[in-house]
C-alpha cells in the first residue's frame, strides 16, 4: 500500500467541466519507466489491481500514476454521462500533465482499450508525448468494447430499449446491472481501433485468461491482425478468468512489467 492522497485536475470546458482525482506516488529518478495505471469500465483506481501496482511501484522504486474516469471512484459527474471520448480525454490530460519521464502503461479490460486509443492519440497529433509511451502492458484488453463485445453482444429487445430510452441495464456478475447508454455506444464508432490498423511501434504485452467470457481470448488475439509491426506478445493464462487479481495472476503482471523495463534498457 502507498500512502498518497487523491489530487485533482479540471478537465473540459462549461457544463462539461469536471475534477477528476488521480494519485501520483513519486519515486527517485532510477532509470527505470514510471507506470501509468489505466483501470476497466465501472472499475477505479482503489481496485485489487490498481493498489497492488502501486505497491509493486513503490517496492521497485518507480513512479506510478493511477486515476478515476468521470462517473468512477472519487471523480466528478455521474457514470451514466460517460463515453470513450470523455474518457479518452481525461487519459490524455492526466498522462499529459500528471505523469513524468518515460512510461509503461498498464491498461485493464477497457483500460486496454484507453491504453492504445491514447498511443495512437499521441502518435498522430502529440509525438513528443507518444515518445514517452515505452511499452503497454494489458490485461485483457477489450479493444472496440462497445462495438465488439457490448453493441454486437445485445440481444434484439435490449437493443430496441437502448435506442428507444436512451440506456439499458445490462446484468452484470460483478454487482449491480450495469447502465449502457446510448451515447456511449454511438460515441464509441467514433473510437474505433480495428477499422484502420496501426504500427504501435513499441511492446504491447498482454495477460489473457483463457476462461475469460467477458473478453475472449479470441478477441485479444484479434489484435495480432490490426497491430502491425509485430509487437504484440500474448502469455495466456488457462485456468484464468477476466479479473487475474489472484496472487499468482499479479505476479506474472509484473513479470511482463519488469520484461517491459529490461526492453527498454536494452535499448
């Protein structure tokens, strides 16, 4: 456990204006890349995950940014007003602002898919921020999530209730039924990555459990096919499911972690 307090930074302009809170746990300048945690959809930075690279982060001696979406943890706005750009954009501002020097992101199931939406981001329009971006390290990226694994996955009436009001509740084995809106599903075609395939041009690591339903491993191996250049490394896990938060699962996290940081040494 690290012993930081959420700070804060403002994002968007007007009604769109929100805090969104994040955690910096700052370490000596080692050599080695920070780690910039991204977490899934109607997940937080104070999940098992995020707190234990944290953890992992301050016994390596290296910095480690986590933070909340909008609508998530200890960040403004309701979850419902959440799309991929909103949060896409709050990614960039925080990456952009809060974090420091070279860095590997971690991204988890949607934060998968915010981890190389901000790599293409930054490739195209900020390269001098892309340079820092030295690896990805995902776990069970849901790449095109609400297209590919919600939209796709709807039943007929489900869809009929999202257009026709706006939100549907999906059940979810997590909790409480989860509110997909429509906003969200048209605004992700807007951020789509398999329609136009990218060189990522760097490591994308990735921890896949083979009993994942939620995110198939088949899904994840689809990006071997968009991601060009053959950066993509998949270490699959067989009697793994989608969380991988079991001890053995974090270990073999960091283990790609600490693979990521000795390519970049290396280099």
């Amino acid at each position: 456990m690290t012993g930081s307090e959420p700070q804060f930074i403002e994002v968007g302009t007007g009604e769109a204006r929100r805090r969104i809170a994040y955690r910096r746990d700052a370490a000596p300048n080692n050599g080695k890349p920070g780690l910039f945690w991204l977490s899934g959809f109607k997940s937080d930075m104070a999940s098992t995950k995020a707190v234990a690279l944290a953890g992992y982060a301050s016994e390596s001696g290296v910095d480690c940014v986590r933070f909340d979406y909008s609508g998530h943890g200890v960040s403004d706005g309701p979850f419902e007003s959440g799309t991929i750009g909103r949060w896409l954009h709050e990614t960039e501002s925080i990456f952009t602002q809060v974090s420091q020097g070279p860095q590997i992101i971690v991204g988890s199931s949607m934060g998968g898919h915010m981890a190389l939406m901000l790599l293409k981001r930054l490739m195209a329009h900020n390269p001098s921020e892309a340079s820092r971006i030295v690896a990805l390290v995902l776990i069970a990226p849901a790449w095109d999530m609400t297209e590919e694994l919600i939209w796709k996955r709807l039943p007929s009436e489900a869809r009929r209730v999202l257009i026709e009001d706006g939100v549907y509740y999906q059940p979810s084995t997590y909790g409480d039924p989860y509110p997909i809106t429509r906003a969200l599903v048209e605004d992700g075609r807007s951020n789509l990555l398999a329609r136009v395939p990218f060189n990522p041009g760097r490591p994308i690591l990735i921890l896949q459990g083979l009993q994942d339903t939620d995110v198939p491993a088949s899904h994840v191996r689809a990006l071997q096919s968009f991601l060009t250049g053959g950066h993509v490394h998949i270490a699959e896990v067989p009697d793994g499911e989608h969380r991988l938060s079991r001890p053995e699962d974090l270990a073999r996290l960091f283990a790609l972690i600490e693979e990521a940081s000795i390519i970049k040494s290396s280099e």
